[in-house]
C-alpha cells in the first residue's frame, strides 16, 4: 500500500480538522481509513470504476472518498477526497511520486 505525497498531506490535514472539531474525532477519521485500506487489500477491486484503472471507494462513517489505483506494485492511494470537492480535482496526480506508507499528523 503506498500513498502519492498529494494524498498524504490531505489524510492528515483532514486529521487535523476532525481533531479541531472534536478531541479524539480524527483518530476517529484515521481508523475509518485504516479500516477502508484494510479491506482494498483484501478486495482491490471492490471501489467503483472511474477513468481507466482509477478506483473509488466511499468512507461510510465520514464525507470523504478514497481515489486509488491498483498496478504491479499494489494498491496506490491518489486523493483523500472530501466528497464536496470536485470529484476529478485528483487526475493530475497520476504520475505524481508515492510515499511510503506511514501517516502523520501535521499541526492545525
């Protein structure tokens, strides 16, 4: 599982928020995540179809969708989406560098 640099900074900003909102609300967000990735491992296919091999999967707990694409490598998440935003605003990011898998916290 890797995340593009992109994703990684709005999965942790989106932390941030919930935590401003809520104390213990983006821990909240973040298991909901984990939980969603979780389950691509196992079902990579399960998110709906959306330009070439570009995937989406919706978040049942929060308004955000994960944007992902599966390759040799494994599964790829591209945008950590809120489901307001525009829903292509990500498909720039196809050739943008991945991350290793860890994610931060940064500050509010």
């Amino acid at each position: 599982m890797r995340y593009g640099v992109a994703a990684e900074h709005e999965l942790a900003r989106a932390v941030a928020t919930y935590d401003q909102e809520r104390a213990g609300l983006g821990d909240e967000f973040l298991n909901e995540v984990q939980r969603a990735v979780s389950f691509l491992i196992d079902h990579p296919q399960l998110g709906r179809s959306v330009r070439k091999n570009r995937r989406v999967l919706v978040l049942k707990k929060f308004p955000y969708r994960l944007v992902y694409d599966i390759d040799i490598n494994g599964i790829r998440i591209i945008a950590v989406a809120h489901q307001s935003r525009r829903s292509d605003y990500w498909w720039n990011r196809v050739e943008e560098p991945t991350a290793t898998y860890k994610i931060t916290r940064i500050a509010a």
